[in-house]
C-alpha cells in the first residue's frame, strides 16, 4: 500500500515538471559546468579513494566513484 | 525486499519512458581525458602501491569509450597476518573497459572489470542509464552490476565462489545556478563465501575458524550537495560539497559516513581542496573479539566490528599549460590524506589495548584532456 | 520496500514538485513575430543594434564557452558568413558567459570571422527568452523572426545555408 503511494508520487513528479518551463535558464548555466561544481572531478582519483574506504570498512555502496577489487586481509 | 525493488525500478523505467523530452540537447558524455597515477598507502603495517591509468575517448558525437588499468603492490604485515601468519608480498591488476551512448537526453552505458589476485578473482559486467529531465535540470540514473568471485587460499587446495548483484538508483537535481543535490540508493546482494580464508576468529582466547552467511544484503542511502561559494568578474572561485550516507545490511551493520570538502582556485593555475571525511559503523551481529561461546557464525574481522574513523585530505591540482601537444588541458595533481582507525571492540593482541592505527594515502597524477 | 527508503522517496518527491511550481515559461519567438531590438557591445568595441541591420538578413546565434554543442557550431557558421555576407548578409553570435575572459579565451580558439556581442548581463538573453543553449535565430529583411532553431545536432548548419539563401531572394 505504501509502496503504490510512492510509485504514485514520483509518477506526478515526471509528469507535472514536464509542464512548468527550467527556473534555471539555460543561459545561466555556465558554473554548472565549471569543474569546481563537478560531483566527481578526477574519476580515478574519486575511484582510488573509494577503493582505500571500502577495503577497510563494512559499509559500501552510494557513492560517487565505484571502489572495485579486493584488498589486503 | 528484492521483489519490491524490483517492481520500483520496473515503475519508475515506465515512468521514464512516459516522459517525451524536447529536443534540446542538454546531456553530455563524459570528457576525452588521460589520467596516469601514482599511489601510495602505508598504515597498519600494510603498504599498498602501484599504478594507475585511465584513457576516455570520444567516437563520433554519440559514443564514448574508456579504458583502465590498476595495480596494487601489497606489502602485507597488517595486525591479522602478523598475529597469525607471516608477511607476505602480492600484486592486484585490474582491468575495466566500457562504453557510453548518448541519444538525445539519455546515457547508456555497459562496463566490464576484471580483478586478478593470486588467490582471488572477480569479474563484473554493469549496466547504468542516465536520463535528463525538465530541461536538463533533473538527471535520474539507474545502475546495475553483477560480479562474479573466484575465491581461494594460497598454498592450498580451497576454492569457493561468491555473487554479487548491485542495484543503484540516483536523482541529481539542479536547485539554483550554483547549487546541485542528490540523492543515492544503492542495494548489493551477495552470496556465497563471503570472508577470508586466512582469518580466524577467538573463542575463549583460542583461535577457530570464522564462519560468516552465506548471504548479506545491503542498502545505503547517500544525500549530496554543491553550492557554488565565491565568484570574482562572473568566474566561480571556490565552492563546498557535503555528502551523509547511511549504510544498512543484513548481518546488522550500522554504518554513516559524513563528508566535507571545500575546493578553491588560489590563482589562475593553483586549485586547491582540503576535505574532511568521518565514518562510524556499529559491529555485525556475529562479530566478537573474544566469543565466550560457540555460535553458529562467527566473525572477528575488524571491518565488522564496531570502530570509526576520521580523515583529514587536500588535494592540489597544477595547471601545466592549455593547448599544447594536440592536449586541450593538462594538470599535474597531488592529493594526500591522513586517516586514523579507532577500534572499540577489536583488541590488539600484542598488546591487550583497543586497536588503533593512523594511514597516511598520497596520490600523483597527470591528467590530459583532448 | 523499507519505510526509510520510502520515506526520503517522498521527501526528496515533494521537494522537487515546490521547486517545479517556481518556474515561468518563457520561450524563444514563434516564427512570424518581430524580433525585439537589442544593442550590446562586440568585441571589436563597437556597440551594435538590430534594428540598424534591417533590410539585412540576420542569423543571430546565442553561445557560451562552456557549451559544447555551441563550440562544435559556431566555428561552421564561418562559410555561411563569408559566401553571403556580400548579398546583405549578417551574422551575429551573443555570447553569455559571466566572465568576459571565458569567451574572448574561446574566441582566440575558434578563430571566428563574424562579431561577437557579449551578453554578460543577460538583458538580450532574457529578452530573447532563450530556452536551450545553443539557440538559434533567422531574422528576415524586415526584422521577422522566420525559423528558430533549439540545439546543435549534425547538419543544422546546411538548414541555415538553406534559410538564410531563401530569405536573401525575397
């Protein structure tokens, strides 16, 4: 039951954004695209750091970079 | 639990399709880069260091490939080999390769990785769709992965396998024209053997071999924000990022993770961006230090205790030069980081204390885009 | 599902719709309307107004340095520009990057042989209503918007060829 209601609201939000026009023109995007506000600036980087974390932590998963391999026991 | 989420990625796929974009071309593939890499990581007696490459490379205005190559060179006297082994020397290569499309507002993309260690390896195949909405300002993406493991124990006979299915699902959302959001959920699902065939664990201060599941299902919910900070003559100077993330599992992990970062030109070639990252994680249900009776799964693997961390990094990007040697860009980069390990439920046994231990991890890399 | 997962689907949900509802639909100009005057400096100093290029026909091309598919167009419009810039022909690329320095950098990149207006302050852009990026215009001898162009795909530039030879004979 609460699941359809979820699948009920994210169903409204695709649908009613389609409606309203971007309240961030276009035009003024230009810093979105400046890597100071990239999510994942240096992927091998983010992916190296990702991959020291997850080999000594229980915890895994949403994250920016994927960590990959096995580590030292 | 699978079968539901099952039917939300099903639903939310039809809520996609349903959606009819205009023409606007406002998703991108990622940019045609080189990264080459030197990294190192020395702490608790383990010393980890190799190699790194990473090429991207467009084809045609809809397809882009890249490729990846990884070395660990271990040195390994960490607290469980020195405790009840020897030091040992061994080297990690891992291989990936994937392709991105690009049709109008969305992203396809499929990826393989391989992972080779004497006495492990690990195939993976992933899938991820990307897709724009309300004009480019919402990215929804959905990510799967399926991975195979070959385990086995050196100088022996052993050999057993585990599984692993990664279900992800993500929403990106421009807010304003200096600050983005997100929000990540990420499931695993594994089988199979699933700890170390070199580890034991201590029942009454004597050594039994651990025994974990054979399944552990995994979700982590992760929320991230962007805000633009500082700007001088319409250029974006500084900006700050802060990310949670909180992991649960069925072996009754309990984890969080909470990240700061500020990243600032100091100049026309310096960008510079110290962080900070903590983690917490309460202990599996079947870990113990000491087990004072016999259980049926037993654990003392000190990544399912309960300890935290704290790390302190900074990472210092050069620019080299635009435009030169058919390079758009190039950047030489230093990043290094310092973290401390406190355990609360993990005993070192060479001295009868709580463990605890300090990492320094110092990475350099050239990057090139073209 | 579990009630946490759901919970912040609904959150994150009602969020995004309050966001939507802020939104106002401006848009380019329809085919058939005037096109609203404008005067923004060039980068060769000049200062240039629309409405003194009437009895020319003008393609007006909004771009920024951080666009990719305006980067891959603009440098395209430089055969348009030089075979028919005789026949009473003009070209004019608005530029709105906030950094000045950002676009004269792409400038010296792409080596372009039209004019240039910036349009930092986004007066031109607002009133032009310009809802992607890149977005192009081609304006007839009497200052009527005639065909608008949203994006850059493959082979737009020959459409513009192809508009700005017919709006030429009339």
């Amino acid at each position: 039951m609460k699941q359809r209601g979820t699948l009920v609201v994210v169903a409204a939000i695709c649908l009613g954004g389609c409606a309203t026009g971007p309240w961030v023109k276009p035009y003024e995007r230009g810093w979105l695209a400046d890597p100071l506000m990239s999510v994942s600036r240096d992927p091998l980087s983010d992916k190296y750091l990702q991959h020291v974390h997850d080999v000594r932590e229980g915890a895994r998963g949403a994250t920016v970079a994927e960590g990959g391999g096995c580590g030292c026991n | 639990m699978r079968m539901q989420l099952r039917t939300l990625v099903r639903a939310l796929w039809l809520a996609l399709a349903g959606l009819f974009a205009a023409p606007t071309r406002g998703a991108l593939l990622p940019e045609d880069r080189v990264d080459l890499m030197y990294h190192y990581y020395n702490g608790g007696g383990t010393r980890v260091d190799g190699p790194a490459l990473l090429v991207r490379k467009g084809i045609g205005e809809r397809v882009s490939a890249y490729a990846s190559y990884f070395v660990d060179n271990v040195s390994c006297a960490s607290i469980d080999v020195v405790t009840t082994a020897s030091p040992f020397k061994e080297k990690r290569q891992e291989y990936g390769g994937g392709v991105d499309y690009l049709y109008r507002n969305s992203t396809v993309g499929l990826s393989v990785q391989r992972s080779n260690e004497p006495d492990y390896v690990s195939s993976t195949v992933g899938a991820t769709v990307a897709h724009e909405v309300f004009d480019g300002l919402t990215t929804i993406s959905l990510g799967y992965n399926q991975s195979r493991a070959e385990v086995g124990k050196a100088h022996t006979d052993f050999s057993d396998h585990a599984n692993r299915y990664q279900y992800k699902l993500g929403v990106s959302q421009v807010v304003t024209k200096s600050l983005l959001m997100n929000l990540n959920y990420e499931t695993i699902l594994e089988d199979g053997y699933l700890q170390s065939p070199y580890r034991s664990a201590r029942l009454l201060g004597l050594s039994v071999p651990e025994v974990y599941p054979r399944t552990r299902d995994s979700h982590a919910v992760a929320f991230g924000m962007i805000q633009g900070l500082g700007s001088s003559d319409g250029q974006l100077r500084s900006s700050g990022y802060l990310r949670y993330r909180y992991f649960w599992d069925t072996w009754s992990i309990r984890a969080q993770t909470v990240e700061l970062g500020y990243g600032t030109r100091l100049d026309e070639r310096w960008l510079v961006e110290p962080r900070l990252r903590h983690y917490k994680q309460s202990a599996a249900s079947f870990y113990a230090d000491d087990f004072t009776t016999q259980m049926v799964f037993m654990a003392r693997d000190r990544e399912l205790s309960d300890f935290s961390n704290n790390a302190l990094g900074v990472k210092a990007s050069y620019l080299l030069f635009n435009n030169r040697f058919r390079l758009s860009r190039a950047a030489l980069n230093f990043d290094y980081e310092f973290i401390r390990y406190h355990y609360n439920n993990f005993t070192d046994v060479r001295t009868g204390q709580l463990y605890e231990y300090k990492a320094n991890v110092f990475q350099v890399f050239l990057s090139g885009w073209f | 599902m579990s009630a946490r997962v759901s919970l912040l689907i609904r959150l994150l949900a009602a969020t995004m719709l309050a966001l939507a509802g802020a939104g106002n639909a401006a848009a380019l100009p329809a085919a058939g309307a005037v096109a609203p005057d404008f005067a923004a400096k060039s980068d060769s100093g000049r200062n240039v107004r629309l409405s003194e290029l009437r009895g020319q026909v003008v393609l007006v091309n909004f771009w920024a340095s951080w666009c990719s598919p305006c980067r891959q167009e603009l440098p395209l419009l430089n055969k348009i520009y030089a075979r028919y810039r005789a026949a009473g022909f003009m070209l004019l690329a608005v530029n709105v990057d906030d950094n000045r320095k950002d676009a004269e950098a792409m400038l010296k990149r792409l080596d372009l042989r039209f004019p240039t207006l910036f349009d930092g302050s986004k007066n031109v852009s607002k009133l032009y209503g310009v809802d992607t990026m890149p977005a192009t215009l081609v304006i007839d001898r009497d200052g009527r918007v005639r065909y608008v162009h949203r994006g850059y795909y493959d082979g737009y530039e020959r459409k513009y060829e192809q508009q700005v030879r017919e709006l030429l004979k009339e």
